[in-house]
C-alpha cells in the first residue's frame, strides 16, 4: 500500500478525517484522552498541546494560520 503525505495533501487529510471508524480507531489506538459531546469525541487546546508536547501559545498559533480547514472538518470553539 501506497503511503500518502497527509502534510501536503488537503484532499488526503480529508479522506482520513471524514472516516469516523478511521479517526474512532486512531483515537483507541493512541488512547487519547477525550470528552464525548453531541456524540462525538473532542478534545481541549490543552488535551492537543499535551499529546504533541508543545505550548498551548503553538496550538493557538495554529489555529489562526488552518482555521479554515480545521472548521471544514469539525474544528469549533467552545466556552464554559
């Protein structure tokens, strides 16, 4: 099986992230911790920085530059 580069491919991260079993079984297999809202799994700034062991201030920065593409695929704020 072909390897595809997820960091260059917009449609290749798309294919992935719109396969719920696929993102489902990725988040087991990791055991990422994560809270259950309107039937699906989310996870804080602060859960993200931690699994990819940098600053909260990099998560953000990230959020401003893909928020577009993070938003297409289910990215949203949440307070409170």
């Amino acid at each position: 099986m072909e390897e595809k580069d997820l960091t260059v491919s917009n449609i290749e991260r798309q294919n992935i992230l719109n396969n719920r079993i696929a993102v489902n079984t990725i988040r087991q297999k990791l055991e990422l911790p994560a809270m259950l809202f309107n039937q699906e799994y989310c996870f804080t700034k602060q859960m993200v920085a931690d699994f990819y062991d940098v600053d909260i201030s990099t998560i953000n920065r990230y959020l401003g530059t893909y928020d577009e593409e993070l938003m297409q695929n289910g990215f949203f704020f949440m307070q409170g």
